[in-house]
C-alpha cells in the first residue's frame, strides 16, 4: 500500500530522509516542503564560502558527484516532489494533514499525510539590542546572507568587521574576514572566554590567543549593548560596556535555538528551551509524527539530560534513522556526546564530552589530566605539540570528556573520534588506556597521545601524581605574595630556566635540570612547596616520584609545563 510521506525542511535531515525513504520504499509518495528557494546545502560549510576556501556558493548545493541538489534534481535523480518558497502554516493531527502557503503566490493549501517528519533546523538569536535593523547586520542564518556578506566584502565595501558571539560560528567568520579578505575584525563574546560550556578555560585561552596573533581582536566578558548608524541606516559601528569598535559590517553570532513553533502549536511535546521531545526511534509525542535535526532535544550519553546538538552530520544521521523507522525498519538513535571541532587559522580545537566545569556543575566527583605530546613521533619531520585534557570521574574511574588544541591537521580529529566511540559507550580509564591506535611515525607517537591522557588520569587517581592548580599557579605568578612558601623547581634545560632565574631570582625559582635531580636532590628545601616545572609534565612526575622517594613530598607538579602556560600567552617564561 502506497503511503504520502511529508518532510517540513529541507536543508540536511529532510532531503536524508527523504532520499533514504524513496530507497526503503520507492512506491511511496516523498513531499519535501522548505520555505527557503535554496535547499539541502551544507550550512557548515558557509565560513568557509566567505573566507574563499569553497570559491562558488554552488558548491555547498551539490553532490560528491557535481550535480546541484535542486528540485528537479530530486525529482528526476531520487523521485522526491520538493516544494520550495512553501511555507508550513499549521499541522492538522486528527486530519493528518499539513496548510502550507505558497510565499509567491499566496495560495494556501492542504497536504495530506500517514507520516511526517518535523526537520524544521534552527533559527538564529537576535539580541534585544538598538540598532539590529541597520543595513550592514546579519546573522549567518542561511546562504542568502552568506552570499550577500561575501558580496560586500568582494567589492571592497568592508574595511573593519565586528563579529559579536564567541561560539564556532563567530570565530570561523572572524578568520574569514580576516585570513583572506584582510578585513580588520574584532571579536565580543560577553562570556569570560571563548566557546563556553564546550572548552575549558585553559583551553580557550590558547585559543583566543592564537587569534590575536593572527590579528583577530578579542574582547571576552563584554556585551553589545548597541549598534550604532550614521543617521542614514547604515551601521557604523558596536558599542560594549567597556569600548566602541568601529564596523562597516557585524556579524550577530550568538547562539541557534530550535524552530519548533509548528510542533508546539500541533500540541507535541516541546522542552522549555525549544527542543522537540523525541524518543530513540526519533518519534514525537504523536507516533505519526517524527522530528530530525537542528529542532530536537536528544539525550546526552554522559549526563543523561536533554541535549541540543545542530550539527550537519547529527542531522544526517538522525535523517536516516528516522526514515527508517517511517518505513517500518526499527532503527535506534542513542543520544550524543556532544563532539566538536573546527579550525582556526593554522589550529585546531576540538571536544567530546563534557568539560570539567560542566562536569562538576553535574555533581561528578570530577577531575582531569592535561598532558603536551607531540602529534606524531618526535624524530619525525615536522612534528609539532598537541596539547590533550581528559576529564574524569574519580569515583568510578569514567572518561567524561577529551579536549584538544593544537596544529591544523588529522592528529586531533582521530583522538577526538576515538574518544567519542569510547564515552558513547561509558569506557573508563582502563579502556582509553588499552585502546589500540593505528601506529606509524609520520601519524602518531609510539606510546599514543590519548593512551598517555589515560596514563596520567591512573596516575591522579592512584595518587601516584600530585597535580597544581592551573588557574592557582598563575594567580600566585602574578602575585607571590598569594603562597610565600611556594618554589618553582625549574628541570628544564639551563639555557630555558636561566631567563626565569634571572626575572624571579633562585629564592623563588630553583634550576636544577632533570638529569641532575638524583644527584643533586639535597639542594631543594622541605620546607617549601616546589611546583615542578618542566616542557610537558612527564619529566616533572618523575622528579616528583624521586624526590618522594627521598622523603620529599612537598612537591607539586605542573601538568603540561610549559608548553600549555606559553600557549596560553603567558609571557614571563621568556623573561620579558
């Protein structure tokens, strides 16, 4: 028996489940309905259309094989009627029927349906600010203002951008105007760093201070609170609470919410914040009636709560899970972990997880390693340092979350993927430990990066390695006078401590390099806290474990040395 199918959005999830539908049960009739003219392109990809890097906005609407994803396309490639420029106006459930309006005509109609499928995506947030009207303010809410931003741009129309939100979106608009169009940009997010809830500070300090090197101005813990014009209806500018940045172009970047109105105004059920309740078959409240994409609320495999989770590939997936099941094929959508990675200039940073911070606001007895390998094998040719946190759970030994930060290639990516495979399915420290990495010295170090996270994270919690305070070593760098029984016992090489010697004098900065500590271990104090001080963190635990060993235990080690404070722009370790 022949069925009518009706998918509401055609961006990522509707046309996978509609292509996905057609090969399950190619008698059925497929209707894809979309407001928008342009449909089922890869709105991840829009930063990387602005910047240059996808040189025709085209290339986002078409397929691996260079055929653009237009409506007769789908019609004579996948059998699929799409209605664009149609927008949904009402879900009638008892009559099982969708009104639509036709936006060029203005007729209205009936779409009668036996299953439905709510793909709705998500919708930009706008600040209640003045000046939100103004010629030159734009979201980055489809291809339609990406190609009118590009096209400002091109014709030299942009001297100084303002780019307010310091999530993925604002910062990968940043280096848009930025890298190519050598735009003078300036980034505002009023949280206290960039990417809250998603990176831990530390982290996101690296973050925001490679973008400044790339001469990107960073303002965090500051809010717009105007957009300014110039009388005529023109923007001119931003104003924060501390500063007014002059603009011929901003960017509102400060968070998506789900489109769920239809759901809602049908009855389903919606959480507070908008996500459309699903179960793991990705059907609503009304069993006829499934939701994909952008405007659900899925669970998140590490806290259990619900989740918003808009990225392309999710909606791919749920797309095709909820096609199948549509067509009578059970098929399970678990939940999320939440990964996350971009670029960044010439870095990555990347998540899956929960952060420590997170993870201590859900009342896990959390902590964390942070760990400075190198991303391949030290002797080979161009191997640079990553820097890996893997948070966890004290109790229970979990692996909560994986961050990292480092060079703009694959090495992050594998860690972060792995990882999100291992927490999906509750893995301890004992599984990251053990898992087997595919190994060669172009690709990876002999003893792999994420099985050295583990390491560190057994070596915490057997109380093997007793770690410092990250945020608390740097206050009392700033001020010594926060812990004047504190001594940085420096093991690196001579030619790296000397310059710190010199600025902090030996009563607060002891040298003695790493290979010199057994035989010299008399020379530190018993009765100071030393903070051990080397490039990663390795060579400092096994200081701490030798000085131990001596009746020594009034150490402390600093995780990832050196090479995570300078890459969070501290500056004192050069001297300067």
């Amino acid at each position: 028996m022949n069925k009518n199918i009706v998918i509401i959005g055609g961006v990522a999830a509707g046309p996978k489940a509609a292509c996905r539908l057609k090969r399950l049960q190619p008698a059925w009739n497929v209707t894809v309905i979309d407001q928008d003219s342009l449909i089922s392109y890869g709105g991840c990809g829009i930063p990387y259309y602005v910047c240059g890097d996808v040189s025709d906005e085209k290339e986002l609407r078409s397929t691996s094989y260079h055929m653009l994803r237009d409506e007769a396309f789908f019609s004579a490639a996948k059998g699929v009627r799409v209605l664009s420029k149609t927008k949904a106006l009402a879900i009638d459930r008892k009559g099982r029927t969708v009104r639509v309006e036709n936006l060029d005509s203005g007729e209205q109609s009936e779409i009668p349906y036996d299953k439905l499928l709510l793909a709705t995506g998500s919708q930009s947030v706008n600040l209640p600010i003045p000046g939100m009207d103004l010629d030159g303010v734009f979201t980055v809410a489809n291809l339609h203002k990406a190609i009118a931003i590009k096209e400002r741009i091109a014709k030299g129309q942009v001297a100084k951008a303002v780019v307010v939100g310091g999530g993925a979106i604002g910062i990968e608009m940043a280096e848009a105007f930025t890298d190519l169009w050598g735009v003078e940009t300036s980034l505002v997010e009023y949280m206290p760093q960039l990417l809250p809830r998603i990176i831990d500070w530390h982290l996101s300090a690296m973050l925001k201070t490679h973008l400044e090197e790339k001469n990107v101005s960073v303002f965090t813990g500051e809010s717009a609170t105007e957009i300014l014009g110039d009388g005529q209806g023109r923007v001119t500018g931003v104003r924060t609470g501390k500063r007014t940045l002059a603009a011929d172009l901003v960017i509102m970047a400060v968070g998506v919410r789900p489109r769920s109105e239809l759901a809602r105004e049908a009855g389903l059920h919606v959480t507070p914040w908008g996500g459309i309740k699903v179960n793991h078959r990705l059907q609503t409240t009304d069993p006829d009636i499934y939701a994909a994409g952008d405007c659900i609320a899925t669970t998140h495999l590490v806290t259990g709560k619900d989740a918003f989770a808009p990225f392309g590939s999710l909606a791919n997936r749920e797309g095709r899970i909820a096609a199948d099941n549509m067509a009578g094929r059970a098929s399970y959508f678990p939940g999320v972990v939440g990964s996350y990675i971009m670029k960044a200039f010439d870095r990555c940073i990347g998540s899956t997880g929960i952060s420590y911070e997170t993870a201590l606001a859900e009342g896990f007895a959390a902590d964390y390693s942070l760990t400075a390998p190198a991303d391949r094998a030290h002797f080979y040719p161009g191997e640079a340092v990553v820097i890996y946190q893997m948070v966890f759970d004290r109790n229970t030994r979990k692996v909560l979350g994986l961050q990292g930060f480092g060079m703009m290639n694959d090495s992050i990516s594998a860690r972060i993927d792995t990882a999100a495979g291992l927490i999906a399915k509750g893995a301890t420290i004992e599984d990251f430990m053990t898992v087997e990495m595919a190994y060669s010295p172009p690709f990876s170090a002999a003893i792999d990066s994420i099985n050295a996270a583990a390491y560190v994270a057994d070596n915490i919690c057997a109380g093997l390695l007793r770690k410092v305070d990250l945020r608390r070593f740097l206050a009392w760098m700033e001020d010594f006078g926060r812990e004047p029984d504190w001594v940085v016992l420096d093991i690196r090489h001579p030619q790296e401590a000397a310059a710190s010697v010199q600025r902090f004098g030996r009563e607060r900065w002891l040298a003695i390099p790493y290979n010199e500590v057994r035989q010299r271990h008399q020379e530190v104090p018993v009765d100071k806290t030393m903070i051990i001080l080397c490039d990663a963190g390795t060579r400092s635990f096994e200081v701490q474990v030798v000085l131990d060993a001596a009746g020594k235990k009034n150490s402390l080690v600093l995780c990832g040395g050196s090479n995570v404070i300078r890459r969070m722009g501290v500056d004192w370790l050069s001297g300067t």
